[in-house]
C-alpha cells in the first residue's frame, strides 16, 4: 500500500513540474521558420532537379516524401534557429538540423549531410509534386 502512495506522490510530483514546464515551451512558441512551415511545404531541391518534401505539424511530427516519391516520417524539435528532423519511416538514426526558410520568395542554399549542395525552399500549400 505504501508504495502504491508513494508511486501516486512522485508521479504527481513530476506532473506539477511537466504541466508548468510544458506551458512555458507552448507560450515561447516555435521560431518563425518553424511557424511559416505550419500548412505549407518545406521544398529541398537537389542540384539534378529532384526534390524531397516536408510538411511539419504543430504537435511535433512531420511528414514528407522522398527524392522516389516514398513516405517519410518523424519528429521535429527546433535548436536555435534550426529545425531539426529524425526520422522514424524508414528509420534513419541521428537527426538533421538546417535553417528551414520563412519566406516563399526566398530559398537558402545549404549543405546536406553528404556536403551536396540543396537548396531548400517554402512553396505555399502542400503540395507532392514539384514544381506544382
């Protein structure tokens, strides 16, 4: 019985620390280029032409397709100015961190984790095939 109580105490303990903590992150809120993300579609474009997709969602996850057209997915955190991406479909270990542009009129052009130039792009809407 007493570690049943004890059991309830500490898990209402780390509650009362998680609620205030998680209220705190939803307030900060995402930075912009994680919030000009929300609805549209993270374009990364390869220097042959093809492209891979993202769409980030607010609780965190993202969705995507592949340079072949197949499903991606995982999870998304922002670290400074970046966004950084795991991914668990197909599970890739590590993560992938880029400054995502916030301004469909203005692409960045970067490294991917090979050193092959991308240039990463916002289209409005989501969109699959690229360009729409």
């Amino acid at each position: 019985m007493n570690r049943t109580l004890l059991g309830l105490a500490a898990s209402l303990a780390v509650s009362a620390i998680a609620t205030p903590l998680a209220a705190y992150a939803a307030e900060r809120g995402p930075n912009a280029n994680v919030a000009a993300a929300f609805g549209n579609t993270v374009v990364s474009i390869d220097p042959d032409g093809r492209s891979r997709k993202v769409w980030l969602k607010a609780d965190g996850t993202w969705t995507g397709l592949s340079r072949r057209g197949l499903a991606l997915a995982g999870k998304w955190s922002v670290k400074g100015e970046k966004v950084c991406l795991s991914q668990s479909k197909p599970r890739l270990f590590g993560s992938l961190c880029q400054v995502f542009p916030a301004d469909p009129k203005v692409g960045i052009d970067t490294k991917d984790p090979t050193g092959a130039s991308v240039h990463l792009k916002l289209v409005k809407g989501h969109i699959e095939k690229y360009p729409a």
